[in-house]
C-alpha cells in the first residue's frame, strides 16, 4: 500500500499530523508524485537541509528561466518582482540584503514597542467584546488586523493608510504561497495590480523620507552599510523590502496567533494552566508555535546532486522542508503530540533556521506572547462557537475563521 503523501487531501488539510507521522516513521525522505517533491519529515534531516548548499533558496528566478520563449504573461511580471526578495536568493546577493535589512531591525529596538503593541491588541479586543458574545470571528476582528498594522507602524507609514497594507498582503498572499487556492483564475491580475499599487505608494514614501527622515524602519533601511559606507540598499530594493516585510510578517503572524488561540481552546487544561501563571507565556509561545506552527512547508530547489538519508536528490528537482513534520519528531521530542506549555528546552524549527531564519522573530514571538496574553486575559469563558475550517494551502497552516464565544460582556454586566 503506498504512503498517503498528499498534503493537500481534505484530511491532511482539517489534520496533517497523521499523515506527517506515517510518513516520517516509514520513508523519511519520501519522492510525493503528487507533490512533484521530496518531503523531508525528520527533525535532524530538515535541520541539516538548512545548511545544505546544494538546496537552494533561489527558486523564482529557475521558474522565469523556464518560462523564457513563452509569450510574456501576467504570472512572468508579477514572478518578476518577486525574483529579487532575499528569501528567494542564495548568498552573495542574500548575505548582502540581510545584512542591510539586518541593521535597521536592530535599529528598530523591537523591545521599545510592547506598550505600543499592547494598546493596538486592547483597542481590537475592544471591538471583538463589544461583537456578539455569543461568537464572532477572532481572526477578522483581532489576528488578522494586527500584523499589517504593526508593519505599518514600524515603516512609518500613516494611520490612515494601514488599511491600505492588509489589502496588499493579501493580495501577494494569493500569489506569493498560493494562499486562497490554486483555482482562482485571477489571482495573478489582482496581485500584479495590489503590488502596483504597492510600489507606487512605497516609491512616494521613500521620497517623504529622504526629505524627511524619521525614527521608522525605512528612514533605518535607506542608511548605509557601516562596514561599506558605499553600499546601501537602491529604491527598487527598498520598496521589494517593504513589501516583502508585510508579506512575510502580516500572514504567519495572523496565523500563530489564531493557531495559538485555537490550540488553547482544544486543550482546557493548558488554557487554565496560562491563566493562572500568566509568566507561563515566554515558553508557552514556543511550545505553541512547535505544536502547530503557521508554515508548514518550506521549499527549496535542488542545484547540485546532495544525498539525504541515503536518498539521492538531483539538481532541478524540489526539497519541500516539512517544519510541520519535524516540530514532531519523537526522536527530538518526548511525546509531541502532546501540548506542554512548560516544555523547556523547545529547539522548534518554526522560524526556520540558517541564513534564512526568520529576521522578524523577535517581532512575531513580541506580537502572539501580547495578543495570546490579552485573549486570555480578557475572554473569561472563551470556547469555540463553530468547527473551525483550515485552508487548503500547502505552505501554511491557515485558518478561514476562529468563531470564539467568550462570557466577557457578562462579568462586565454583573461587575
Ligand atoms: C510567527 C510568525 C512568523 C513565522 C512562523 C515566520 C517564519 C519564518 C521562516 C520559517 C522563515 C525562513 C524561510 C526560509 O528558510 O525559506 C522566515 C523568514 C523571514 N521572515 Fe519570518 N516568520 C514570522 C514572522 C515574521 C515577521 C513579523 C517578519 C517581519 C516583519 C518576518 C520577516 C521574515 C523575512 C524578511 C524572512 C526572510 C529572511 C531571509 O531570507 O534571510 N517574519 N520566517
């Protein structure tokens, strides 16, 4: 009997988890035909992938190059523009862009902005409690706003075109990781036109800035390299930057918060565990993030003939690294299947790991430790009031919705 190895069935979709476990005890490094891939399952096997030179982060460009002779399509621009972020690139060009983006993170002091973070998760938990108690959605009311507002934020753009920011990371969502469904015929037209939008308000802001620096992360990005005072980054660079910040930033960060939340609700006892020790949250975040973490696939593209486990991988082909999976390997980890929010040390490979481990985790783990720590805290009674539906996306760990019902009006009313 072959292996269920696809990823995207309706039951690996609602659960991957028994699929990932079957997969990881019998054929570690599995060829999915319905992939078109190799998964690697293992814990030690995807972190070893992450110092693996012969798989390569730079996979946009070999799709253009394939493309090359075919007459020019709206899926080639929007491919284009995407080609030069530093997730997709291989060192030199990625050592030099993230030492760049590097150094404005520092300058950032991310530490500074929990106040900041805070009032921003209290005044959406504002509107998500005056909803209806008996069930609204946490994700559109709270997971999903907060993100792309802290980006906003932290480039400096003004409150009044934060709005402006969530419709643009879900337009790249629905091309960038294929988010919203391989079907939709006009994903790519209404990406190309969200990222034109995009670069255009982008290349003003760039423009108010040089004019006028201020204390934000692109006034930072514009600065040059101390080591090499003629290097800095260029505008088209600049604005790919920005926009690959509020991607990267706005969809994992929606989704750890809401998976975080959802994980809670379905094991009551860690819930009561939280509340009561609320210096629990640091590890707890971990844990959460382990347990059912936002990306679930990493991709990488093969350009040197490498052996993994016995396995031979040949150039051309794809490696999917399947965090998923390995965030649940036995060998690594006492009974993962379990959430344990004391569970200490986590070494989880949800932020990745190597050269591209994420440059915004401080960020992420700042922004679910103060939402997770203000749902719990301000949602006495939270259950769920609906089954909650995963999306169909290989990439992410995704929910449509998170129908919470929560008695907080009550205690208001009686108190
Ligand atoms: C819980 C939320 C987040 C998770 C789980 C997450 C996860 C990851 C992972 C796994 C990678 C590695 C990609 C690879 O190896 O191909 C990555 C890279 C990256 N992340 Fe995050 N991320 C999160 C939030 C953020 C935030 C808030 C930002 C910025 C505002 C951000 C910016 C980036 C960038 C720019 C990269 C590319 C780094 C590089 O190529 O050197 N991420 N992230």
């Amino acid at each position: 009997m072959p292996l269920p190895d696809d990823l995207l069935s309706p039951e690996a979709t609602a659960d991957p988890h028994a699929v990932l476990a079957a997969l990881r005890e019998h054929d570690p490094v599995h060829w999915s035909e319905a992939h078109r891939a190799w998964l690697l399952t293992r814990y030690d096997d995807v972190s070893a992938a992450f110092q693996n030179k012969a798989l390569s982060n730079d996979r946009v460009r070999p799709l253009l190059a394939a493309r090359r002779g075919h007459a020019p399509s709206t899926s080639d621009q929007v491919l284009e523009l995407l080609a030069s972020w530093m997730v997709v690139s291989d060192p030199p060009a990625h050592t030099r862009l993230r030492k760049l983006a590097g150094g404005a993170f520092k300058a950032q002091r991310i530490s500074a902005m929990d106040a900041q973070i805070e009032r921003l998760v209290d005044d959406l938990l504002d509107t998500f409690v005056a909803g209806a108690p008996a069930g609204s959605d946490l994700i559109s009311d709270v997971a999903y706003p907060l993100p792309a507002t802290v980006i906003a934020t932290m480039l400096g753009a003004p409150v009044a075109d934060r709005d402006r920011f969530r419709d643009w990371s879900d337009e790249l969502a629905l091309v960038a990781f294929g988010t919203g469904g391989e079907a939709r015929a006009d994903r790519h037209e209404r990406a190309l036109r969200g990222l034109r939008e995009m670069d255009a308000y982008f290349r003003d802001l760039i423009a108010v800035r040089r004019r006028d620096p201020g204390e934000d992360m692109l006034t930072a990005m514009m600065a040059t390299d101390p080591d090499d005072p003629g290097d800095r980054l260029a505008d088209d660079e600049l604005v790919a930057m920005c926009a690959l910040l509020l991607f990267a930033g706005h969809e994992t960060t929606t989704n750890s918060i809401a998976n975080a939340t959802l994980a809670l609700l379905r094991h009551p006892d860690q819930l009561e565990l939280l509340r009561d020790r609320p210096d629990l949250l640091a590890p707890a975040v971990e844990e959460l993030l382990r347990f059912d973490g936002p990306i679930k696939v990493l991709n990488r593209w093969v350009v040197a003939e490498t052996e993994i486990a016995g396995c031979v991988i040949s150039p051309g082909q794809r490696v999917h690294l399947v965090l998923a999976a390995a965030n649940r390997d036995p060998a690594r980890f006492d009974d993962p299947d379990r959430l344990d929010l004391t569970r200490s040390p986590n070494p989880h490979v949800a932020f990745g790991k190597g050269i591209h481990a994420c440059i915004g985790a401080q960020l992420a783990r700042m922004e679910t430790r103060i939402a997770v720590g203000r749902i719990v805290a301000r949602l006495p009674g939270m259950r769920l009031a609906g089954e909650p539906v995963w999306k169909d996306s290989l990439a992410s760990r995704s929910l449509e919705a998170l129908p919470v019902a929560h008695d907080a009006g009550r205690k208001a009313a009686v108190g």
